[in-house]
C-alpha cells in the first residue's frame, strides 16, 4: 500500500509528512517542486526512512506523475501542492494560475488515466483528497454566521480565485468522470515550519531581530486559526471516513484580530526571550499599507467534520501559540536555511518598495 503527496515540502504537507510516517506503517511518495516554499529540510527527520520516497518534480509533468502512479499503485492521492501567498498572487498572479489551476487540471487527468485502469477493488478504494482554503468563500461581516460548506464561492484575491477554480475542477471530475474526490476548505494554519513570509512567522523572527512588526491597515481584519497538526489529524480522518464527493470545512473556532495576534506573540516573547532592553516587543508594531482588496473576515463552521466524522481540534488557540513560538526559538538552523536570499529580496519589495 501506498499513498502520495503533492507538496509534501511545503508547510502543511511537511507536517503531514511527519505526521503520517509516525502513525502509519505504509509507503509514502512525496511529490514537490521545491519552489521558493518548499524546504527539504522540514523533511530531515525522515530522510533515508524505508517509507519516505522524495521525488523533485511538478504535479504539471503527466509523464512524471503518470510513472510514480503506475510504479507505486497509490491507494490515494492528496494534493497540497500550490503557490500559497495572497501577497505574492497580487505581485504576480501567473505562478497561481500555472500550479493551482492548470497544475490541479494536468494532475486531475493523470490520476484519472491511472485510477481507469485499476482494478476493481482498488478503484473502488482509491481516493483524491484536494487541499484547498476558506478564501474561497470570500469575506464576512462583522455578525455574518461563519462559513459552511454551502456557502457561495465569492473569491477576492488571485490566490483565492485559483484556489476557487481547483475545487471546481475537482468537483467536475467528480461529477462527470466519477473520480473519487474529496474536499477540504480550512482556515489559517499556524504551527512548526511555517515559512516566514506569513503573518505568525514573519512577526516572531522579525521581533527577535529587533525589526518593525508590520500590521496592514488597522489590524482589525479577522482570520480563524488552525493549529497545522490539528489540520493533520482532519485529513486522516477525511481520508478514512468521508463520503466520496462531499467537501469538508476545517477550522480551530479561533477567530482573533491581526492586531490581537501579533500582541499575543510580543506577550509570549516577553515572557519566553524578553528583550535586554527590558521593553516589550509590542513597542516594534507598525501599522503599514493595507493590503489590496484585503479580506475583512474570515471564519469557519466546522460542524459538519465534527457530527459526521467526529474530529474536533486539539489545541486552543493560547496553547497553539505558545508550542509555535517555543518551536521558533529552538529551530534558529531550520529559519537560518529557508530564510535565503531570495527571501530577503521579497521582504524588501514587499514592505519596503
Ligand atoms: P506552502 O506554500 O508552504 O507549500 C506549498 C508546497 O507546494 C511547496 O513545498 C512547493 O514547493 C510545492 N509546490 C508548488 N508548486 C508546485 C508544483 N507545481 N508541483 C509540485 N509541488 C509544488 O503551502 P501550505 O501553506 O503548506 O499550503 C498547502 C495547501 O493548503 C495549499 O494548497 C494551500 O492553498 C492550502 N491551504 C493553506 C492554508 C495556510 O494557512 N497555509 C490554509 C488553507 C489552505
Ligand atoms: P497571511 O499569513 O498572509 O495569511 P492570509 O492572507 O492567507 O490570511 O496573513 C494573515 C493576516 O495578517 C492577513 O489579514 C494579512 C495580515 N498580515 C499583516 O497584517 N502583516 C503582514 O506582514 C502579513 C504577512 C500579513
């Protein structure tokens, strides 16, 4: 048996990785590009494991993916593969179109050429589990219910509309080809291996730098946090447990203020690796630009995960917080290497341009 993972150097698919090489006994083939996000070095722990085959490659390539398929026979195929960054889809949206669009397509075709020629038995069990973000939904009112799963699709943002078009493509191979799929839309993860271009990462390595703490607009725009474990565990259990066809919203029920947010790291910090100078890391907040078409709210109804499949979260947003920031402060190597030139040339376009 075995599975594959696209991505599976990214952020959420790194943790996934070490996340499943620990609970299962089973081959897993991790299917990356290695673009800017991707970090082989998340996967260290797990390099030379008998169940961890690493293969540099872009879920475009049909001929490449079309051999892993038909070398390994995966039982399922689970795409995190993506550009990622609301930031970068504003400063050049072809990556998104490219990867999540016409990437989701070519890996869509291949894994139905594949799955056709299975078995009986092994078509019947073989899944496509697609990673895909609440952003998709668009934004919220203050007092609008949060987003289930019914809720239109109104995306705002380059990333969010390539997102959108991925589920619609995943949804039609579904409903006209009967390809096994499921869906799962979730919120904000936050956790170990996040790249620091994101919101949690960027504000604890800049406060330890002793640089500015950028807060777009107002810092009142709401996002609702998932600690990247908990995101883990809902896959698993999407995997084995949920109806073919069906989507699944992911959350943590931690909705929290920008401004909120970065105030809770300068707390942990103060208290974990407070300054020399005796001053809180809050005195490094500024609040910058805003960020175009910036969505206001975004919040998740995971109700539906919860009563059908029974998942439910394991951290809260204070203990999710704090594991992260401890992470930071013990990994100075892993945020030494990903943090590379190319990666100080987007911090300086970015909130220096
Ligand atoms: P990430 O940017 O950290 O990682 C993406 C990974 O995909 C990288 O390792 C990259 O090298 C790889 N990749 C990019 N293009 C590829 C291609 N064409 N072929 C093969 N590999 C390619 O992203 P993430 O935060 O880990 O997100 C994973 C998935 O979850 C994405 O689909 C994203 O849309 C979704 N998601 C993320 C969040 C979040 O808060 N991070 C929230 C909701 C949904
Ligand atoms: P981000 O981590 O980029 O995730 P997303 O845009 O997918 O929600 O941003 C989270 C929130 O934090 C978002 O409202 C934008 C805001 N933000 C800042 O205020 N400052 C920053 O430097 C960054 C990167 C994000």
């Amino acid at each position: 048996m075995a599975i594959l993972v696209t991505g599976g150097a990214g952020f959420i698919g790194g943790n996934f990785v070490l996340d499943w090489i620990n609970h299962h006994d089973e081959l897993l083939i991790n299917l990356d590009k290695l673009t800017y996000a991707g970090n082989l070095q998340t996967l260290d722990s797990v390099s030379g494991h008998p169940n961890h085959v690493f293969v540099h490659g872009d879920i475009g390539n049909t001929e490449l993916v079309g051999q892993l398929l038909l070398e390994h026979k995966p039982r399922a195929v689970i795409n995190f593969a993506a550009e990622s960054h609301v930031d970068r889809s504003i400063h050049g949206p072809a990556a998104f179109i490219e990867t999540n669009v016409v990437g989701t397509f070519r890996l869509l075709e291949t894994v139905r050429t594949y799955w056709l020629e299975c078995s009986p038995v092994r078509k019947q069990e073989f899944r496509f589990l697609h990673v895909s973000t609440d952003e998709v939904y668009g934004t919220l009112g203050p007092q609008d219910p949060a987003f289930r799963e019914d809720h239109p699709y109104q995306p705002n943002s380059p990333y969010s509309a390539s997102k959108a078009a991925s589920d619609h493509l995943v949804r039609a191979w579904f409903h006209t080809y009967n390809l096994p799929v499921l869906t799962t839309n979730c919120s904000n993860n936050y956790g170990p291996f996040h790249f620091p271009e994101k919101l949690i990462p960027l504000v604890i390595l800049h406060a330890l730098e002793g640089k500015d703490l950028p807060v777009y607009g107002d810092g009142q725009q709401v996002r609702d946090w998932l600690f990247v474990k908990d995101h883990c565990s809902a896959l698993r259990r999407v995997l084995e447990a949920g109806q073919i066809g069906e989507t699944y919203n992911v959350g943590g029920w931690n909705e929290k203020a920008n401004l909120d947010v970065v105030r809770m790291i300068c707390s942990l910090l103060d208290e974990l690796r407070p300054r020399t100078d005796g001053i809180s890391y809050a005195e490094q907040i500024r609040f910058v630009r805003d960020r175009p078409g910036h969505d206001r709210r975004y919040a998740i109804d995971a109700h539906k995960l919860e009563k059908e499949l029974g998942w439910k979260p394991a951290e809260t947003f204070e203990s999710g917080l704090r594991k992260t920031v401890i992470w930071y402060l013990e990994h100075p190597d892993w945020v030494q290497g990903v943090t590379s030139g190319s990666y100080r040339q987007w911090l300086t376009s970015q909130y220096h341009g």
